[in-house]
C-alpha cells in the first residue's frame, strides 16, 4: 500500500465515523465531513463559526453522488452546468426539500461542485459519496493554503488533515443556476 493510499484510507475511515477532515482543493484547503451526519456538520460549522444559515457547499467526484441531494437537473441549465464540471465551477441548484436545512441554509438551493481537484476527487470517490467542503478557515479569517496552515488555525480540532497541495486558484465561483449569475467570482 502506497503512503498517498493509507493517508486517503485515513480520511475515509475519519468520515465514516464521524469525523472531520481537511483536504487540498482547487484553491485552498477544505474542511469537510460526510454530509448526512448532522452531529459532524454541526460540529464544523462550530469550528469555522459559520452560521447554520449560510449553508454549506457539497463536492463529489461525479454528477452522480450529488443526485441525492438534489431536484432533478431542468434541461435549461443542464448542459451549461454538466459543461463546466468537473472544475473550480460551484452551482446553486434546486435542493431536494428533504435535503437537510444545516447544508442548504436559508435556501431552496443547494452548492455543489464535482471537483477537478485529484485529491479531492479521490477522497470523495473512496468515501463514495459527495463531501461538505467548506474552506478550512475562522469566518472572516483567510483559509489555510497548506495542511501546515490547517493545524495551525485548528489545531487538533481537525481529527484528519489529508496531506497534498491546493490547487492555488482563485477562490472557486459560485454560480446561480437558474440566473446563470454569478454569486461569488472566480
């Protein structure tokens, strides 16, 4: 088993129990847990102190972990979404209203990415299912850019920090898709 194998073992077997984890990403290194467990999401948005309202942001490896989470993909906007992914290209899309209110926020819509990140497209692939992924940063605070940065703001507060680099691009976009505006730039 290679060191990479065993450190993305790692991060899974934290995620399935519960955990929260940090990983490199497109820009900036992530915080993130397995969506479905409350307690996990609860605990990060703690962490971050990130109010409940905001919402979170999901990534995954494929179109296909998102599905769960989300209303089916209206044609308008379906290849215009499905066209920039995978990439650093986050969309709001029409949640499922079942669809947990701490990862939707005040929203009908849910963010979602599928990640062109290596590492974090491998982690989301080996957990087989998408991701909380929110930047790994104090809200209003700069996000960590190294897993050094992460144990430095964080500490052992983090119970896995999956080693790697960040892609070092700007800040992921964020786009509406019913708008096709942009929320938050590139």
């Amino acid at each position: 088993m290679t060191t990479m194998n065993w450190q993305l073992q790692q991060a899974v077997r934290t995620v399935r129990h519960g955990g929260i984890i940090a990983y490199p990403t497109e820009s900036v290194f992530g915080l993130g847990c397995d969506p479905l467990r409350l307690d996990a999401v609860v605990r990060l948005l703690e962490l971050k102190q990130r109010p409940a309202a905001k919402g979170l942001i999901l990534i995954a490896s494929d179109v296909e972990q998102l599905l769960p989470f989300l209303l089916p993909l209206d044609p308008s906007f379906r290849e215009r979404v499905l066209a920039s992914w995978p990439g650093p290209v986050t969309w709001l899309l029409p949640a499922r209203p079942e669809t947990p209110g701490l990862l939707r926020g005040r929203h009908e819509t849910l963010a979602v990415r599928v990640t062109a990140h290596p590492a974090a497209a491998a982690l989301c692939r080996a957990c087989g299912h998408a991701l909380v992924s929110t930047s790994a940063n104090v809200g209003g605070r700069p996000p960590a850019r190294s897993a050094l940065a992460v144990r430095r703001i964080f500490g052992e507060a983090i119970d896995y920090v999956l080693p790697g680099e960040a892609g070092g691009a700007p800040v992921t976009e964020i786009r509406d898709a019913l708008s096709n505006r942009i929320v938050r730039g590139g």
